[in-house]
C-alpha cells in the first residue's frame, strides 16, 4: 500500500460464484473488454485508465472503468486481494448505490453479495399484474410460516430475507434463486419441496456452518472469501475459457458445499450420489477422486481406478482431472474406460489371443446370418442375442444344465425345457461361430475378465484367512504360486455413469477392490441409461443400501429445457441400480432462459434449411458452443454436407471427440453423452426414428423388451436434450415423435 492507501502495482484478482453468469450474458464486445481488463488490472491496479475509486456509502465496494459505459464492480479483501462481484453499465452502478448489499453470512461465515435492485425488478415486479388488468385475489407466501430468524438460522443471506418472505409463486422463488447466493437458493428451494426446516438444517445448512469452535469476524474479508465460492484468477487463459465459455463446465473446480460434504465424507463401503442432468455428479466424482488421492501414502502406483462406461468420456475426465488435481494426482490414477480394462485383464492372462473385437450390433449381424445358414425360423436373431448376452453371459452360464436352473426375470417372453435345450443348442453354435471367425464380443470379454478377477480374489481371500489363522497380518496382497506377490489390483474405485454398466462389469469391478471402507464410488443417473444394462448392484456384491445421496439442483441447463426434458420422460418408471424406482420429483434448475423451439418441416430437405438458419441466426457466440444432434449417422453426415454447402464451419464427433476444436459440432444422440453445448439442436425427432420404427414389432412378441426398448429411446432423447444449457430447438419432418407429444406438438403436428 502507498501512504494515501491506493493499491500498490500487481494484485490478486478472484472471481465470485454467479458474477460469469452476468458477465457472459453482455454483448460480445463488452465480454471482450472485460478480458482485457482483468488481465490489465492484475498487473497493475493502479493504472490510471481504470479510475479505481471507492463508492459512496460504501466500505469495501469499488468500482473500476471496463470501458466507456461499463464499470467493474470489486471488493477489496485486503491489501491487493479483490473480489469480481460484478460488471455493470456505470448508469446501473451509480444510480442505484444503496440496492447493492454485501457482507460476511454469519452462519456460513462466507461472502454474500446481492443487487437488490435487480432483484426486485426482475423478481418480484415480473410476476405483478399489469395496472388496468383485474386484481386477483392475495396469494399466500410461500415462507408465511417462517420467521426471519429462522431463514436466518438456516444462512439464508440477510439482504434477501424480506424479499423471500414477500414471495407467493414458484417463478418469483425461482427468480430468487438465479440471482441469489447459492446457499440461500438451495436452503429455500428445499424449503419449498417441503422438506422439513430441521432436516434442511441438517442436510443443507450444517455442512457449512461455522463451527461452534470457530468465531465469525464480520471484518475478517480473507477468510470469508476462503469459504466463498470463489476462483482465483491467476492466468489469462483461466478468464478467457470462462468468458468466452469454450468450456464453460469444466474451469469451475470448487463445490457447492452439500456436494463438498458428499466428497469428504468416509464410507462403510459401496457409496452412491445420484441425480439428473447438470446437478454435478461428474464434478463430485471428480473430487472424491483427487480427496482419494490426497489420503494415500507416498508412491508411485496407481492404488485409484476412475472408470467410466464411454471411450471418449474415459479422455475427458482424464483431462478434468488433470485440471483440477493436476499431474501429481493424476499419476497415482488409473483412468481408462471399463471395456478397455476388461481387454487388459483378459490379454494378461492370455497374451496370445489375437481375436478381433466386436459390438452389439456387430454381434446382431452374425447372429441373423447364422440364422439365414441355419434355415432357422423359429427364433429371431433380436431375442437370442439378448439371451445369450443377460442370461447366458450374465449369469456366467457354462453348460447346458446350469442354463436349464437360469432365471429369467425380466426376459417377458417364457421358454420350456424344449425351447431352452434349443436355444442352448443354437448359443453353442454361435459361440462356436465366432472362434472360428476370430471374433469375441464386448461382453464375452467382460464376462471372461469377471470370472478371472473372482478367481484372484478367491485366491488373495484364502491366503489372507491362512496368514490370519498363523497370527500373520491382514492382508492386500499374497504371493501367487509362481512367487510373485498377487494383489488387489486398486485400493479404491470410483465409477462415474455407473448406469451404463453391465453385471459382468461389476462383478469384475467388485473382485478388484477389497471389500473395506471407501472401496467404490459410484455416480450416475438411471434416467439416462442408453445402453441396455439393467442390473442389481446387492445381488453382484455392491451393496449400496444406506450409503446413496441424491443431487437436485441442476447448475447447466435452464429450468425451461430441464422441464421440457423431464416431460419427455412422461409415464415412464426408472430404477434405482438396487431394486427400488427413481424419479425426478424435487429436480429443480436456478438458471432462467427461453422456452425450448419446437419446428416441424414438411420433408428432411427443409428441415436441414431450418438447421442452416437457426446456426445463422447464433451468431453472437462461437460455432463450437453449438451443436447438432441427430438419430442416425447418414443424418450426420448429410448435416454436414449442408453445412458445408452454406459455408458454416463444422466438425463431427467421433468416439473419442470432435475431430477438431473449431466449428459447430455433429454427432449422433450416442456421441453427446457428457457433452455440453450453450446451444443445440436435435433434429430428425420423428416417428419412425425416435424411437426407431423396429421397436413396435416387440409389442406383440416380446412386452417385456417393447418397454425397455421405449424406454431406452426416451432415456437417449432426454440425454441429447439436457446437453443444452441456453437453448434447445427440437425439429422433425413428417409426423414428430410421440414422446414429444408432452411438449405440445400433438399426434399430427407438422
């Protein structure tokens, strides 16, 4: 500091939680300049151009020049420690002074900011009826039986009391919630869903309050900006990504503190966060990987697996974590998609073996053709494959007798011993098929490698209980016959999109790690399970019962698209991984946009021309915060030939990512699961493609796999919806598809 107490050159410079949501909702040119002027203002705040001052009425609020029209709004912690709380045209900064409240929550005992002014205009006079118009009769508050003391109690921030308790709808509530401090906005969303004031206390409110050890110095600006949910900005290139929102999910590495708790919390055993999409389970994940890490001895190995379902979303959580945790977490790490591990520990055992691998849809092919061969009809390819691949493979079935005491729950259709011993007989073949062509499946590798981690588990087992039984130490790892010291391969295992995962998956997931406390995270979301997995985690060893959290405040999308995308789930009932349902009930967002655009078109050639117009028309953000998402990969690629022809930039997702970082971004419904964009289209949602027109032929024959095939469809829309954060279009041609019909488009909307 100088004698006159202004900023000596150089100072640190820290972004609050909400203020990039204002900021990158201004014209791009002011966005722009707020760059610049961070970069500027961290080397030296001192500069004249800024005209740092400190506003009237104010003790710790500053402001400084952007540019012309536009002022930056700090508070100063100490020092040349500055907060960014918010950028403002300077008319709004200077007119409305008094509205703009701040201070250190003396529950939580982190920084509070609120504009009082926006929110009472956008808030509370939004939802007031026009003066000419009839005035209708006084609604109840939402909070009437709650005094101020007690939100108080609770941490709601002191400023927006008054304004909570004047609230009498839902929009207005979750108004307040966009602008309000994130902890305020959780503990009266909670309120709201009618969860019970002592339970929000604990669940909601606990988990950051200061402890009765420690003491809240209302003076005391560092600390409190420590339990804030702030960055720090120490590079360009930190701004820049949040600014310009190339990767607008991913530079936030703090939690809100319910997911913190999650996170830091010790476990029993197998632990399970759940909830839709944008609440931030991968974030949590992510940290309880990197606090997994930070509890491990010194070494050099790799004692946590981090695995996920998808290749290309194995390289992005690699990628995340190097951001958040940095190379010396990432090495004590193994990060590799699930197949991927099954193959390792397969070729372990059996290094020679040179077969070619194949999917599903692969494995359907040769199927039919051996059918075709065969000249048999009585069996269609659909339903032996599904066979073979949940009960024979699922249940590890390796004769003829052990496939005769099989279940079969959730099969629909029933077979006798007649049929069985048929499809036995025809399974053989198939598999005698595939050896001799040099094929295995997916899911034969991840059967085989299940099988050889249970023996190795068994094998680990027994020699542990003998060293116990001769008073040796328990044990991780024993010596194997050939003298080498066999182990459990990780220490702790953490699963993000765990719904995708199938039985053999888990059994060989399971036998990895020992059974102990904190042996296996698991994160995802039944709602969007695209691949055909369906499983009990307690009948393969996973229990996760008494150990499952649920996130329900969605961070990504706004509440307009995240309520379209649960209609689009209308009358469907999804599991929980361990035997009960799960819903959406309580899913809340606190962002705010437009209703998502429903357009349909009268042939495929016009509704690629509303494609190419409505990228046209986003042109005030870059092409790669921009997708198109559509059913089928000849769609893909006549997307992109339109493109091209109109001279839009573009690039194609393959399974390990877009090809290239610039231009809008295509793929198929598959290829966004983890993705998020700020805008996006899905096209070609008509009968006949979503869901696709086989489906209906399982109604007849097969209800059990008609429903779950519905199902999968829906889950795959619904994911493919919630990649948008700002804005969703949704196009067809023809006749739209049913499971739009929520949304309003009627059976011959067109």
């Amino acid at each position: 500091m100088t004698a006159t107490g202004t900023p000596t050159a150089g100072a640190t410079l820290r972004l609050l939680d909400k203020a990039d949501k204002e900021i990158v909702k201004l014209d791009r040119a002011v966005v722009g300049a707020v760059y610049k002027f961070q970069h500027d203002f961290r080397r030296n705040p001192e500069s004249g151009g800024f005209h740092l001052k400190q506003l009237e009425g104010h003790d710790r609020l500053w402001s400084a020049r952007v540019n012309r029209e536009y002022r930056a709004l700090l508070l100063r912690l100490g020092g040349d420690d500055w907060l960014l709380v918010g950028v403002k045209h300077r008319k709004h900064v200077y007119e409305h002074l008094d509205r703009l409240a701040y201070g250190i929550n003396q529950v939580t005992g982190a920084i509070d900011y609120v504009d009082l002014q926006v929110v009472e205009e956008d808030v509370l006079r939004r939802g007031a009826p026009a003066p000419a118009a009839p005035q209708p009769p006084a609604e109840q508050p939402l909070f009437g039986e709650y005094s101020a003391e007690q939100l108080a109690g609770l941490g709601v921030a002191e400023p927006l009391i008054p304004v909570a308790l004047k609230l009498t709808t839902d929009d207005e509530l979750l108004g307040l919630a966009e602008y309000a401090p994130r902890h305020t906005a959780e503990v009266l969303l909670r309120l709201r869903d009618g969860v019970p004031y002592e339970q929000v206390r604990e669940e909601v409110t606990e988990p950051v309050a200061v402890g009765p050890e420690e003491r809240i110095d209302a003076d005391d600006w560092q600390t409190a900006v420590d339990r804030s949910q702030a960055v720090v900005i120490t590079d360009d290139e930190s701004l820049q990504s949040i600014l310009e929102e190339r990767d607008f999910g991913r530079w936030k590495v703090f939690l809100h503190p319910t997911q913190e708790k999650l996170v830091r919390r010790a476990y029993s055993g197998p632990a399970r966060v759940g909830g839709g999409p944008g609440t931030g389970k991968t974030i949590v994940a992510l940290h309880r990987v990197r606090h997994l890490v930070d509890q491990l001895p010194p070494g050099h190995t790799k004692p946590v697996l981090f695995t996920t379902f998808n290749k290309n979303l194995a390289a992005d959580l690699r990628a995340r974590l190097l951001s958040l945790g940095g190379p010396e977490t990432v090495a004590r790490v193994d990060i590799v998609h699930v197949d991927q591990l099954a193959t390792r520990v397969v070729t372990e055992a059996d290094p020679g073996n040179t077969k070619r691998r194949i999917d599903d849809t692969q494995a359907l092919r040769e199927w039919r053709q051996m059918l075709v061969e065969t000249g048999e009809s009585r069996w269609d390819a659909e339903f032996l494959g599904d066979e073979w691949n949940q009960v024979i493979l699922g249940q590890a079935v390796a004769s003829r007798a052990d496939y005769f005491r099989a279940r079969r729950a959730g099969r629909g259709r029933s077979v006798s011993r007649a049929e069985r011993a048929e499809i036995w007989q025809l399974a053989e073949r198939f598999t005698q098929r595939l050896d001799v062509k040099g094929l295995e499946t997916h899911r034969q590798i991840a059967e085989r490698a299940a099988q050889l981690e249970t023996a190795r588990k068994a094998k680990i087992d027994a020699r542990a209980r003998q060293r116990d039984e001769r008073g040796g130490l328990a044990n991780i790892h024993v010596e194997s016959g050939s003298g080498a010291w066999l182990r459990y391969r990780y220490r702790h295992i953490v699963v993000d999109e765990a719904q995708d995962l199938s039985a053999a998956h888990w059994k060989m997931l399971r036998a990895m790690v020992p059974a102990r406390p904190d042996d296996l995270f698991l994160v995802g979301d039944t709602h969007q399970r695209i691949y055909d997995n369906q499983v009990t985690l307690g009948s393969l060893g996973v229990n996760i019962r008494g150990r499952s959290a649920k996130l329900t405040l969605s961070y990504r999308t706004t509440r307009e698209i995240l309520g379209s995308a649960i209609g689009l789930l209308e009358g469907t009932e999804y599991d929980d991984l361990d035997g009960g349902t799960e819903g959406l009930a309580g899913y809340r967002s606190v962002l705010h946009g437009l209703r998502p655009s429903l357009r349909g078109a009268a042939n495929w050639d016009e509704e690629l021309d509303f494609v190419v117009e409505q990228l046209q028309a986003w042109h005030d953000i870059p092409r790669e915060a921009m997708a198109v998402c559509v059913p089928t990969n000849d769609m893909v690629a006549q997307v992109a030939q339109r493109l091209a022809r109109r001279g839009i930039p573009h690039t194609q997702i393959t399974p390990d990512g877009p090809r290239h970082n610039e231009g809008v971004h295509i793929g198929t419904m598959y290829r966004f699961k983890g993705l998020e964009y700020r805008r996006l289209i899905i096209a070609g949602v008509a009968e006949g493609l979503v869901p696709r027109s086989s489906v209906d032929a399982w109604e007849k024959t097969d209800r059990s796999r008609h429903k779950r095939e519905l199902q999968r469809a829906r889950s795959l829309l619904f994911v493919a919806a919630t990649r948008a954060r700002d804005a969703l279009v949704i196009t067809w041609n023809g006749e739209p598809s049913r499971f739009l019909r929520p949304l309003g488009t009627g059976r011959a909307a067109g």
